[in-house]
C-alpha cells in the first residue's frame, strides 16, 4: 500500500444506505470533503471517475484515511470488481490521484477509475454524483 487515503466520489459516501459505505465508514476515517481532477459519468445507478488533464474538469467527493489499509482495499476492490479473479478489462481500476482536501493541500489518495468505454454516457457536468 502506498497510501492510506482514499477518495469516493459515489455510492461509498458517507449517507448512503450501502453495505460498503457502512464498511468504509466503520473502518476508515472521514477527512473531510476534497476534489481530484477528472469528469464523472454517469454508469447506471453509480457514476464512473474518467481522469482529466484540464484543470476545469473536478471531481467532488470525500476523502478518507483507511485504519485496516490492505484489508480493506481487497474488499473494496472486490466490490468494485478490480479485484483478482476478474476478468479484464476490468470496470475500474485502483490507481492512486491527487487529491486536494479542504484546506487547499494536495497528497495522493486511491480511488476508483472507470475503465470500460463511455460512449453514450451522460457526463456529470457539475462533477458531483448527488447532483445527477
């Protein structure tokens, strides 16, 4: 593991009634709120985090330093069907970003890239998932 930090952007947030967000929340600590760069689509009923390289493109979500690290990445990467076992491609995958926090400084964080093709998606223009 080369962070402790990951950053959610979905249904891994705080206040959904998610098995894995009540996972995440039971094992990990909440930072606060913090922006990556990067455009959301719109998956189904979860969005998807593409990277960006225009800094106008951002990313909302939260930031959280993860107590039992390796573990609990396994089972996030299970859900997120990263893990081993899957098939490739994978629909995401686990990269770390930078992450800017709430009070301006930028550390990397893990978090979820979308990795299957996007056409006909609908872009999240404001960059946050609770606004779609």
């Amino acid at each position: 593991m080369t962070s402790d930090r990951l950053f959610v952007y979905g249904t891994l947030m705080r206040g959904f009634d998610h098995p894995m967000a009540r996972l995440l929340a039971q094992h990990a600590d909440f930072l606060g709120e913090a922006t990556c760069r990067g455009r959301l689509v719109l998956v189904k009923h979860y969005p998807g985090l593409l990277l960006s390289e225009v800094s106008s493109d951002v990313v909302h979500g939260e930031l959280f330093r993860l107590r039992a690290g390796d573990e609990l990445l396994r089972e996030l990467d299970m859900y997120e069907a990263c893990g081993e076992g899957f098939p490739e491609p994978t629909e995401y995958l686990r990269r770390l970003v930078d992450v800017t926090g709430a009070d301006g400084a930028t550390a990397p964080a893990w978090t979820y890239v979308y990795n299957w093709p996007v056409t006909n998606l609908p872009h999240i223009e404001s960059g946050r998932f609770l606004d779609h």
